[in-house]
C-alpha cells in the first residue's frame, strides 16, 4: 500500500464520521455534547469575545479558569455559523483528528516505520472514546492535535538541530498550551536535550518561540484583572481533587470538598478574602497539600495503594463514576496503554531524540495527573503517542511469530509513493 492510500483511506475515514454525525444531527438522534465547562465558561466566553470584543473582566473573574484558545475557535465559528456553530466545532474536531492521524503517520513514518506509523493514524481516527469525545464542545481534541503537531515539529527540528523549527516548535507549543494549561511547563523538560548536543541556540528559539505567545496572555491577565494569572488557574482545584480518592467523581467531591475545607480552616488555611482566582486557587492548592500531610501523618502506609490506584485510575477513570462508562475506557485502553509504555520504555533505552522526547512526555503527563485529579480525558493527548508505541510492538510482535521470511509480506505496506 502506497502512501497516497494511506492517507486516502485516513480522508474516507473521516469523511464517512463526519457524514454519519451530520446525519444524525438533522434527524435529531444525535447532538454535540454541551458540558458543565461549556455552559459555565466556553460558549459565555465566545458569546463575550463575539459581542463586546474582550475575553473576561473584573465581572468575570471566573472565566479565568480556561484559557482563550477554544473559546475564540468557537467565537470564530459563532459568527460564521450562528445557528449551526456547534456542529461545525464538532466537524472541525473531526478533521483536527484527520491532522492528528496524519501527523502521527508523519512521525511513524520518520523515526519508526511507514506500518507502524499507518496502524496507528487508522486507530486513532476510529478509537472510540476520541471518536466520542470529538462530539463535545471542549478543548481536548483540537489541544491534542496541536500538540502533536508541535511535538512532530519539535522532533523535525532537534534531530537536524534547526533553531528556526525549534522557534516554530515553540509558537506551536505555546498556542497548544492556549488552548488547555496543561503543557505550560513541558519546554523546560525539553531543555536538557540541548546540552550534549551544544543546541544552545535551539533551546533559546524554543522558549522565545513559546514565550511570544504565553507572555502576552499572562502581562494582559496582570492589566486587566490586576492577578498574576499566566494562563488560566485550575491546577490548585485540580491539586485538591487529586489529594482525596473519595473526590475523584462528582458526587464524590460534594462530600469530601467541604471536610478539607474545614481541616484546613483548622490549620489556619483560610480562604482569601478576594474574588481574585489567582489567590483563591492558590488556596485550593494549599488545601489539597494540607489533606496530603494529614494523610502522612495519621496513614502514612496508605500512600503506596493510594499512587498506585492514581496510576490505574489515569487509564479509565471519569468524573461520573460510572461503572459503564468506566469499564468501556478500560476495554478501549488496555490493548494500547499497555503495551505502548512497554514500547516507550524501549525507545528510551535506546537513548534516540525520538525515543527520549516521547519517554519525556508520556512522564510529564502521567506525574502531573497523578499529581491532580485522574482522568482519562485528560491523559487522551498522549494516546496518539501509546497507539504508536502499541503500533510498533504488535508489529514486532507479529513479526517475531512470522519468522523473517513472512514478516516481508507485513511491510509490503512500504513500498513508496
């Protein structure tokens, strides 16, 4: 199979979800899914950015807890498309996984294998719980395509040691981080990459590139809302939610909410007397460490079950709490979270460029929703990454059964374009 098929069927592909959503949209089977984050912040904050031309103010301090990327997207969508703007953002997702799964090829392509890269751009163009999620208004699908994009560009640019790629590299890691706060501390890791290879110029053109497009955000949230805000603020209440399992799920944090306010209270760990979300997420933050320390201290052994749980929970967990809902994330992970950290773990070993960025990566986003609250959306952005690792070891596999001389009917895929 050429190339040119390859991404042909990634096109049909898409092009039949697209038409089957339409579909069901027009006779009213199915809708874009409008959730809490949507109704309490997204579509306000496009409503704002349409009809008064400003993201938030001193009125609004609230809609500080998303950044502005997405609610411009469907600002945008919003005056194009006022009485169909949704299911335009879901369609726009769509073809933002069609880049994502391109992309992926791309990278499979490059630094594995045109097979590996292949399986792994049909899988996510059909892997059930993206497919789902590219139906709701929030900001994940489009975060994930751009930062695989940005991740692809980053590798393009550390393996020829390119400064200019590394700044695009950059721009695109900071309009990624505008669109979900997640990745505001992922160029520092990269860093150290630049040190045995004397890249000093590339690492320089990779903050300059990400700060052009993070400081300006941060200096107007400073003008204008008089708070220190770089972002968007979240990751005290994310950083609460994770310190207690019984908060892990809506329901759960109605009961365990107002108990770690008041231990902490106890403590002398007050809420602030301001409306200002900086100082108040701050807070948030300092309950949540206040319920880890009172775990050390009267439970210390339960630490170990407590991570490990954590750890598990990233794969399948959600806020619902449902058991349906829960178990389905569980079956649609384990055939590639599994073996993909077996493979990540493996290109790490190697010490490649490839290898060490993607075994970066997939460390940062495990230990930061280990640290906060652990939710399988929010770990999805690194699943194109574990479908290529999963990818290369069933490949590897298949051709370790095969034996050499049938393996080469396996990478007829390969023949170029």
């Amino acid at each position: 199979m050429t190339t040119g098929r390859i991404l042909s069927a990634f096109v049909a592909i898409t092009i039949v979800k697209i038409a089957v959503f339409v579909s069901l949209n027009a006779t009213g089977r199915a809708a874009p899914f409008v959730g809490d984050n949507a109704v309490d912040h997204y579509i306000p904050i496009a409503h704002r950015l349409l009809n008064e031309g400003r993201f938030n103010g001193p009125d609004s301090r609230l809609d500080s807890k998303v950044p502005p990327g997405y609610s411009t997207v469907l600002a945008t969508l919003l005056a194009v498309a006022p009485r169909q703007y949704l299911l335009l953002a879901v369609v726009l997702q769509m073809i933002a996984d069609l880049i994502t799964a391109v992309v992926l090829f791309w990278i499979g392509r490059r630094f594995v294998g045109v097979l590996e890269g292949a399986l792994a751009g049909l899988v996510w163009l059909v892997y059930p719980p993206e497919v789902a999620l590219s139906t709701w208004i929030t900001a994940e699908t489009m975060f994930t395509t751009l930062f695989i994009v940005s991740i692809a560009v980053l590798l393009w640019s550390l393996t020829d040691k390119d400064a200019w790629r590394s700044f695009v590299a950059g721009i695109l890691l900071g309009a990624t981080t505008l669109l979900r706060g997640t990745t505001i501390a992922l160029p520092i890791l990269f860093l150290p990459l630049a040190l045995p290879r004397h890249a000093y110029r590339w690492a320089t053109f990779l903050i300059v590139g990400f700060a052009l497009l993070i400081a300006p955000w941060a200096i107007r949230n400073r003008v204008v809302l008089q708070d220190p805000i770089v972002v968007a603020v979240g990751f005290g209440g994310a950083f609460m939610q994770g310190a207690d399992e019984v908060a892990f799920t809506i329901d759960g944090k109605h009961v365990a909410f107002p108990q770690m306010y008041d231990s902490a209270a106890r403590a002398g760990i007050v809420k602030p007397a301001t409306d200002h979300e900086g100082a108040i997420d701050s807070w948030l933050f300092a309950v949540g460490m206040h319920r880890y320390v009172e775990r050390f201290r009267t439970e210390p052994l339960s630490f170990i079950p407590f991570m490990a749980k954590k750890f598990l929970w990233l794969w399948f967990s959600t806020e619902s709490g449902t058991f349906r809902g829960q178990l389905i994330l569980a079956l649609c992970s384990l055939p590639f979270v599994l073996p993909g950290l077996v493979q990540v773990v493996r290109w790490a070993r190697t010490r490649t460029t490839f290898g060490i960025v993607v075994a970066i990566i997939c460390a940062y986003f495990i230990a930061l929703h280990i640290a906060t609250g652990p939710l399988n959306r929010y770990m999805l952005p690194i699943y194109p990454l574990l479908i290529l690792g999963a990818s290369t070891w069933f490949v590897s596999f298949v051709e370790a059964r095969l034996g050499s001389r049938h393996s080469e009917l396996l990478r007829r895929v390969e023949i170029p374009v």
